[in-house]
C-alpha cells in the first residue's frame, strides 16, 4: 500500500492481538482488499464484454466469480475494522495498491477473456496462500483461517478457469490431445 501509516493505523480495540501485530495484520489485509476488489471488478469486465460460442456459459461463470469475490471483499474489509483498523476499499486505492496487472481492453473472445483471468487468479491465489503463512505467524488464527477459506475457492475458480484452456495447451505441448486420453477396455 502506498502510505503504510494510513494502511496500518488502529483504533482503540479491546481485542487481546498486540497492537504491533494487529498493525502488521491490518496492512496485509488492506493488500488482499485491494487486490479482490481489483480482482472483482477485472472478473466484471470479462462478464460484461465476453463474445465467442461459449459467451452464455462464461457470461454466467465469471458473474458467478464477481458475486464469491465481492463477499470476500466485505469478509476481508471487515476483518480489517474488527482488527481496530481502517479499511481502504475504494475504487482508486484497489488500482493504485493492486497487486495484479491491469486487464487488456482490447479482447473480447472467450478464450481471451479466460487466459487473462487465469493470468490474474494465479498470482491471486499466491497472495492468498503467503497471506496465510504471515497472518499465522503473526499469532491470528482467525485471520489465517479467513484466508485459507478464500484460498480454497480461489484455486477451485482457478481450476475452472484452466480447465478451459488445458487441451489446447496439452495438444501444443503433444500434438495431440488423443495421446492424453486412455480408451476404456471393451467388455466381451
């Protein structure tokens, strides 16, 4: 975040987390908020501009995606006020403190949409998962646990958004997509 004493300051709080550690929590948190809120409105924009044959089932997924993100949003700016922080949730604090890269402008495929959400939701998932080692090892469980629920949608959403383009991956990398596929026995 830009200016760490705004990001890290604290009200008085009678939750019995050190006052150094709630600090250093509550900067970390106000970097996950950035980055989800960022995250939420990049998944908005592939929603609202996606074209192609698949654009009905990606039009729903990524609309999908927005409404989990947008919860994640209020769970993690609301860990940050119960921490006795401030919460730095609006649009131009998320740009300018994002972690992620800005989304092209310029795609409309699906398949496009897909690979920029990909390019996002993994460095995503890596904060995420750093997050939870930090927030644990600064004594907040619950602020670990926070993050390991988010995790746990965020590498299935990365999953989902893989999925979609693996077999052109795996045919670039084989030829084939055949030579992945086992063909069952016939019963006789």
């Amino acid at each position: 975040m830009s200016d760490n004493k705004q990001t890290s300051r604290l009200y008085p709080t009678r939750i019995d987390i050190p006052a150094e550690a709630r600090s250093q929590l509550v900067v970390i948190l106000n970097q996950t908020l950035a980055a989800t809120l960022d995250l939420k409105t990049q998944t908005k924009q592939a929603h609202w501009n996606v074209k192609g044959t698949d654009f009905y089932q990606l039009h729903e997924l990524f609309d999908e995606i927005a409404g989990e993100l947008e919860e994640y949003v209020d769970m993690v700016a609301e860990r940050v006020t119960a921490l006795g922080g401030y919460a730095f949730g609006t649009a131009r604090l998320a740009a300018s403190n994002s972690i992620l890269p800005e989304y092209p402008l310029d795609i409309l495929d699906g398949k496009a949409h897909v690979g920029a959400l990909v390019d996002r939701f993994a460095p995503y998932a890596k904060h995420i998962r750093e997050a939870i080692a930090k927030t644990d090892d600064l004594g907040d469980a619950d602020t670990a646990d926070l993050y390991t629920e988010i995790s746990r949608t965020i590498d299935k959403r990365l999953w989902f958004l893989e999925a979609h383009l693996q077999i052109d991956e795996i045919k670039a990398e084989n030829g084939s997509a055949a030579s992945q596929t086992k063909t069952p026995a016939t019963v006789k």
